[in-house]
C-alpha cells in the first residue's frame, strides 16, 4: 500500500466525523429517574422504563436537556426551540424496547462550527500548504504563520440514549464469534447521550485527530461528560471517502468505528485512506459499509453493510410530546456557560504576553490551566516575566512527567504553583543554570520541598561572579595553549571545548552565559 504522503498527491481525502458524548455529570437517566453509576453491579439500575416494559412511559431529564443546549452554545449552533424525539427501530437485545429514542430532523442543536488551530508536525499532512500565503484563504482553511485554522462546519447535535451492554462469555477477548451464551446489564440502557455530526469538512487525519481532542477540551470545560474514551463515555465514527484532486462531488465512503483513542482514530483514517486509494487505483469500487479498526493489526476489516434510514422506519415518538424551548430557558443556560478553552487561552496570550501556540497547550487541560492562573497570581509583578518560563514548565517537564507516571495527577505533585514560581525566579535570576533546574525540578517531586532548600542543600547556587569565572578563564587558555592556536586560525567551533574545560573546573557550577561572554573576549586578546 502506498504511503498516506503519497496517497494524498492524487486523492483528496474526505472526513466526517459522529462523535457520541455520554453525559456522565447528570444524577439520572434520560427518560427515567434511575441513577447513572459506571462499574456498578450489572441490572441494579433499571425500571419499566429503560427495561422497554410495556405501558412505561417516558418523562425527559431536563438536566439533559440543559447539557445539550450547553453543548450547542459552546460549539456555536443555532439552538432550535422546536424539536421532537424520535423511535429508531432496531432488534438486539442491548436496547430491551427495539427501538432507541432519538431526534428526527431538527434536532435542539443545528449549524454550527468550530475553528481548529493546526500547526506544527500535524499541519505538514495538509496536501500543499506553502502554496497559500499566510493570511490566505482557500476552501475552509487559512493559512498562519506556522500551520493552519481549518474552520469545520457542525451539522447538528442531537439527544439520544444509550444501549444497555453485552458481555459474550466462551469466545475469545469477550467478542461474540465462539461465544457459548451472552449476557446483557442494562444499566447503560437509557444513559443520556448526545451525538454531534460534524461536515465532511476534514481533509486528513491529523485535522480529524484535532477535532476531537477540541471538541473534549470544550465538553469538560463545560462540565457534560468526563469524556473518558477508555470507559466509553466519548466515542468517535470516522466517515472517509476519496475524491480525485480537483473533483467536487463526493466519493462513496466507509464508516469507521471502535476508534476509542486519538491515535486509533488517526491511525484507523490513515490505513481506511491508503486502502481505498489502492482499490480504486485497481478500478475497484468503494462500498458502502461499516469497518472495524484493529490497531492489533494495522487494519480495518467489514463489519457490515450500511442500514440505510429506511432500515430503522424512523418514525415520531408517540409517547413524547414535541419540545418547546422557551426563550427564558436558553437564556439561562447561556448564562452558564463558563469561559471556554479558546476564550481563556485568548486571555493567557493577552495578559502575560504568552505565545498563541503556548496559550493554547495550557488551556488543554483544566488543571494545568488553573495551576498556570495559580502560579501567575503567586508571581505577582514578576507574573509578566515568569509566565513563559512558567509555560514551558507546564507544557514541557510536567506534561512529560504525567505522561510517563500515569497514576499521578497534577493536584497530587509536590511541584505546587508557588513552588513553581520559587524555580522559575531560580533560573530567571541566573541563581542556577537552565540544566539546574531540571535537577531541582525532579528533586522538588522527588523530595517534596522547596526549590530554594534544594539549591542550598545541594550546593547548586550557579556562580555568576565575574571575577570567580575570570581566573578560570585564565588558567583555562594558560593550560591549553595549542588549542587557542587552533582557535585564532578559525577554529572557532573550539570555543565548546574551552566552555567544557571551565565548566569543569566550577563542577558544572559556572554561569554559561558569562563564561562564554569571558571566553570570547579574552581568546580574542590572547
Ligand atoms: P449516514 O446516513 O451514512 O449516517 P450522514 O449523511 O448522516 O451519513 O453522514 C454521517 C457522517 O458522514 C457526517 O459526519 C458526514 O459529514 C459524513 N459524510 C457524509 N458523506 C460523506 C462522504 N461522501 N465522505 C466522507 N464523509 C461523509
Ligand atoms: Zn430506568
Ligand atoms: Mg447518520
């Protein structure tokens, strides 16, 4: 199979993605009071209701309501005041009534849109992007200094709810093939759900891979779902299709599922891209049909054939009565919209002078962001000159701490905002090199103390006294004569070897910067 590099000279890829939210935050199911509880013991949440008993009627959790209003706002559709539930009808035995309530064509949430930054490594799949001059716009993307904004327009958002879950017992790894019998827990059943269903206005996997990781920023920062796509709560369908470069209808595309992390979802596009473009390259024909992603062995394989609407006789939930949103109600909801990743990253840029692309990192996760808020308002009037360091201290060190010990979280590390502001103010007054303070950075988590009482309990204190570091110089060309020879003939890559012979002498303690400073101007006397 060809590379997706190449793959993309010929083809353009086109993405659109179904992303299911379960919203975890609420007390109880969407048409019953039963209690949402993930882990619980298997039937222990259930009623008439969400057990499909005959005569149940349902009543709408308002909350859930409430959450897909939030939903919309924050991704910026039309919220539509009348809208209905539908029945999808489907046989299996996670659903026990044989249909799932859904919404029809209006849902509450229609035409909207999110902006995605893409810069860096994950811009370079955008096929010909130098042929766009910065500020340019062509198709739905803009161009930037060092990537893209790819604008990707939202269809809608609409309520639904869960199916209970299958456990198949005998096969292999849970799955139904060689299966003796299955069980079904119907706690799941009836959880409230709201899909968003996005264009088909991504273009590569890595705009794909972007969205969704936008998309979770914005539902937990406004408190709907915990969005974890390990335990199901946040999951992802990519749609793919291929077009010739220069064509303007759509391809016929396959749907992807299980893509339950970023990676999957952008490994699982990429190999779906490259396969269709073999089979078409081959004068084969793309079918319409669901895939499954097996990252275990880098390939998507059939699930089924597309249903088509008319499978599922969609039809108008008798026992739900259409919805009114009124004015009052949106309004309210409005009202508690928090300040949203982009709006606070806007922020962090604006008031402490923080590059877009570091700004963005920071709002990435709620903790890091409040942590960063913490440590600027412990900094106080130096807040302007430590928050880069600050930043790249987040974005750097203690993001790449958290990624390789997986048990901790950033509330539970020693590092606190103040103790961050103690080291950054270490190393902004040259009291300990740049290289220090990675030392005392693992040291503070190691220890659980302060920067300064490590500095002091190690000895580190970074000697910045010109005189100290001046008699070091000296005896350093004193002792190296041919080698500042070599240096006055041009070799002035040398100048390494002189800052190494120093630093050595002061046990690493020296101040790079002055010992440089020194060298160059006492070798070019000597
Ligand atoms: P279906 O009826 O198969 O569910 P929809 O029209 O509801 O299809 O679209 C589902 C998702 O697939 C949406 O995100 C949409 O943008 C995307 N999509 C639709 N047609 C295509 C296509 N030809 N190629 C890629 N994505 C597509
Ligand atoms: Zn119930
Ligand atoms: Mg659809």
């Amino acid at each position: 199979m060809k590379k997706l590099e190449e793959v993309l000279e010929d083809w353009e890829a086109v993405i659109g993605l179904e992303i299911h939210a379960e919203l975890t935050t609420l007390e109880t199911k969407m048409f019953c009071g039963c209690k949402l509880e993930f882990g619980a013991p298997p039937n222990t949440h259930t009623c008439p209701v969400c057990l499909g008993l005959p005569g149940a009627l349902p009543v709408p959790n308002k909350a859930a309501i409430e959450s897909i209003v939030l939903a919309g706002l924050a991704t910026n559709c039309d919220i539509e005041k009348h809208s209905m539930f539908y029945r999808k009808n489907y046989m299996y035995p996670d659903m026990a009534k044989n249909f799932q309530t859904t919404q029809g064509p209006i849902a509450f949430c229609m035409r909207g849109h999110l902006d995605l930054d893409v810069d860096g490594a994950a811009a370079k799949e955008r096929y010909r992007l130098d042929d766009l001059a910065v500020g340019e716009t062509e198709d739905n993307i803009t161009r930037t200094e060092d990537g893209y904004v790819a604008h990707v327009g939202i269809t809608r958002i609409h309520m639904e709810e869960d199916a209970g879950k299958m456990v198949h017992v005998g096969g292999g790894e849970g799955r139904i093939a060689g299966a003796t019998h299955s069980m079904v827990d119907y706690n799941r059943a009836g959880t409230p759900l709201i899909e968003l269903v996005t264009e088909p206005d991504l273009r590569t996997p890595e705009e794909a891979r972007l969205f969704m990781q936008k998309l979770r920023q914005i539902y937990l920062a406004i408190g709907i779902s915990d969005c974890s796509m390990e335990e199901g709560s946040l999951r992802c369908d990519g749609n793919v299709s291929l077009r010739k470069r220069g064509a303007k209808g759509l391809g016929t595309k396959t749907e992807l599922k299980n893509m339950n992390s970023f990676k999957n979802l952008h490994d699982g596009l990429t190999y779906e891209i490259c396969r269709q473009a073999e089979v078409l390259e081959e004068g084969g024909i793309i079918y319409q049909e669901t895939r499954h992603w097996d990252p275990s062995v880098k390939r998507t394989i059939v699930m089924r054939v597309k249903e088509t609407a008319d499978d599922y006789r969609l039809f108008p939930e008798p026992d739900l009565a259409p919805y009114d949103l009124s004015d009052a109600f949106i309004e309210g909801v409005r009202a508690k919209l928090p300040e949203l990743p982009d709006q606070k990253a806007k922020r962090f840029a604006a008031d402490f002078g923080l590059s877009a692309y570091d700004a963005r990192h920071l709002v990435e996760n709620l903790d890091v962001a409040a942590f960063f808020e913490e440590a600027m308002a412990a900094a106080g009037a130096d807040a302007l000159t430590l928050a880069k360091p600050i930043a790249n201290l987040m974005i750097n060190d203690v993001s790449a701490y958290l990624n390789a010990h997986v048990d901790e979280s950033l509330g539970n590390l020693a590092l606190t905002p103040a103790r961050a502001v103690e080291l950054t103010k270490l190393t902004a007054a040259d009291a300990i090199s740049s290289k220090q303070a990675k030392e005392v950075f693992a040291a503070v988590l190691e220890e659980d103390k302060d920067p300064g009482v490590i500095v002091d309990e190690r000895g580190m204190k970074q000697v910045s006294d010109t005189g100290a570091i001046e008699a070091v110089v000296d005896q350093v060309i004193a002792a190296n004569p041919d080698e500042v020879a070599r240096y006055k003939e041009g070799n002035e890559k040398l100048i390494g070897f002189f800052v190494g012979q120093c630093m050595k002498q002061m046990r690493g303690q020296g101040n790079p910067k002055v010992i440089n400073q020194l060298l160059a101007e006492k070798l070019s006397q000597a």
